[in-house]
C-alpha cells in the first residue's frame, strides 16, 4: 500500500496487555471501512511476530507491558519492517513519550481520545505524518537533546552534511512540526515533491520518523530554536 494513498485500506495491529482495551480500539477502529484490524497481541514479543507474519501498516502500541515492553517491541518493529508504530497511553509522562519516540515510534496518543481522533491518528500514522497529543514536536525535540553530548552533535552535523538544499529546507520545515503541506507551501512545491524529497531525507539520516528528524536537526544546531 502507498502511504500516500488515503483511498487505500490501512492495515492494523493492536497491542495491549488489557483484552478490554483491545476489545475498544478493535470497536472503535472497525467502524471505519478504510480500516482492517489484521490481528492482536498481548504483549511485546508476540506483536513482533504478528508484525513478521502480517506486515501491518500501523501497529497500536501500548508503552507499559509485562516482558517486552513497548520501546523494545517498537524498536524491533521498526528496525525489521515497514510498519509504523504509533504509542498508545493511559499515563501522559514525557520519560515514556521520548522513550517510544526514540525507540523509533511515529507518534504519541492518549487511551482516552475521542474515537474520532484516534481513527485519523491511525489514517496520519500509515500517511507518514507525526501524531502526539498534548506536546508540540518543537518542544518534544528540545528536550530530547537536552542532555546531549558534543559528540552527539559532531555525528549530527556529518549526517545532516550529506544533505541537498532543498532537502535541508524541507528537513528544516518537518522540525518545525508543519506538515507536508504547509513546507509545500512555504518552499513553493506541491506536497507530493515534498514527501519525496523526504523519503530522501529520511534514507539519508537513517531514521523512520518526523520527529527523529528534528532530532538530529536539533543536535546539529539546525533546530526550530535556531532556524
């Protein structure tokens, strides 16, 4: 399926510890015909495997599970596939958001959200886009690098270094928090020249989030505070 495709059926993958809260996303998401729940796990090692087996586009993560909790699940998935991991919470604590998030998850959402918005966090998810709740993606990132090291910012400019110009600019506009449009918009490209100059950008840095992104822009002083 193409990403970019909102025509297309997403294909989901619940994880939660909780057989009831499954049993809600499961309701809340089948409602929506764009939607196909591909299967459930209870636990982090088992949504390894169905990811392997199935090969959702978005998997529902639950942050805190008994064995392999959710950073290491999601660190795994995102290392050996295409899927996109959006953290799901009942507890809104940044420690867990920049955890998930640096494990390589997409996005952040609360359990409590209205149906609605968790149904169009799941269609941005699988479109590429970041969802947090709460947070802007400019503060998640700066406090992400706080504690950072000289070196981490060494590695950092090499990496951002290799980029284009218009690579830059497009990467420059993703750690703002703006979305494809908007950086079309402000660089005068249509939005789907955007997100293939990012497809690059992403190749290039080696990561699979928005969010990473503005990270590494972060650490090589390219950041929103800096733009």
């Amino acid at each position: 399926m193409s990403r970019a495709d909102e025509s297309a059926v997403v294909r989901v993958l619940i994880v939660d510890d909780e057989a009831l809260i499954r049993s809600g996303f499961r309701f809340v998401l089948g409602v929506d015909p764009s939607i196909e729940i591909v299967g459930e796990a209870s636990d982090g090692a088992a949504a390894v495997a169905l990811v392997r087996a199935h090969r959702p586009d978005v998997v529902l993560m639950d942050v805190r599970m008994p064995g392999v909790s959710g950073p290491e699940a999601t660190a795994a998935i995102v290392s050996q596939s295409g899927s996109r991991v959006l953290a799901m919470t009942s507890i809104d604590s940044e420690d867990q958001l920049l955890r998930m998030l640096s494990a390589g998850a997409s996005g952040y959402l609360l359990k409590d959200e209205s149906p609605e918005r968790i149904v169009d966090a799941v269609r941005r998810t699988a479109a590429g886009d970041t969802v947090v709740s709460g947070r802007s993606t400019a503060q998640l990132v700066r406090r992400a690098v706080a504690n950072e090291s000289g070196v981490g910012r060494i590695v950092a400019e090499e990496r951002v270094s290799v980029l284009t110009e218009r690579e830059r600019d497009v990467a420059k506009g993703v750690a703002r928090g703006e979305t494809n449009q908007q950086i079309g918009a402000t660089l005068h490209i249509s939005a789907a020249t955007v997100k293939t100059h990012l497809e690059q950008v992403f190749a290039k840095l080696g990561v699979r989030s928005r969010v990473q992104v503005g990270i590494i822009l972060e650490r090589a002083g390219l950041g929103p505070t800096e733009l």
